[in-house]
C-alpha cells in the first residue's frame, strides 16, 4: 500500500508551471528525498504535500486528503534557512498554529524567550 499518492500535480506561478502533471507513489515505511537542481519544483512540492499552497491534482496520504489532524505524520526538513524567509517569528507561529492542531503555543514562546528572538523581525 502506498502511504502517499500524487496524481497529476500541477501548480503555477502566473505564467510560470513550476509542476506539471506529477505522479509520485511512495511505498508505506518509507524515507525518501527530492534532490535536484535550485527551481526545479522540490519546495513546491513539498508545500504542496503539507498544503501550503493551492494546487491543482490529487494527493492523499493513506488513501485521505491531507488536513491538519493528519499532517503530523509528515516530517519535513529543508536545508533552506527558513520555508517562509520573510516571515516574522510571530507570522510563522501564526501560520503553524493554523495547519497544525497539535502546535504548543506554550513551547514556542518558551524557546522565543531562550533564544531571545525578537517576534516581528524576519
């Protein structure tokens, strides 16, 4: 069975196709990466999967579309410095807290406090 199912995946920027028509099925107990050039499409993606971003086509993780109450069996790791880099402190708790029911609120302003992290500089 596979645990996540992408079926003609499409997303644009304006006029520009960053996916186009992307099939993709990854087995259950699987680990696997995208690697590939800079604009190739991997961060697109990747926020598509989590739903980040509108997109047109079909993904389903175990055979359900993804919400906030399954998308934390996702894991996902980026070697860019941030997935929102113009984004405040503040604007990605926001943003989180939003997509993820099982965000902490608590351990967020706890670890903002530790590193002394301003909440609405970039």
């Amino acid at each position: 069975m596979d645990i996540l199912r992408i079926s003609n995946l499409q997303k644009s920027f304006g006029d520009k196709k960053v996916l186009n028509g992307l099939d993709l099925n990854v087995p259950e107990k699987s680990i696997f990466g995208f690697i590939g050039k800079n604009g190739a499409g991997k961060t697109t993606l990747m926020k598509c999967i989590l739903n980040f971003v509108s997109y047109q086509g079909e993904i389903s993780l175990d055979g359900e579309k993804i919400t906030r109450d399954n998308i934390t069996r996702i894991s996902f790791a980026t070697s860019e410095h941030s997935f929102f880099p113009n984004l405040s402190p503040k604007g990605h708790k926001d943003f989180y807290a939003e997509h993820f029911s099982k965000f902490s609120h608590k351990r967020f302003d706890a670890l903002m406090d530790f590193f002394e992290l301003p909440p609405n500089k970039p």
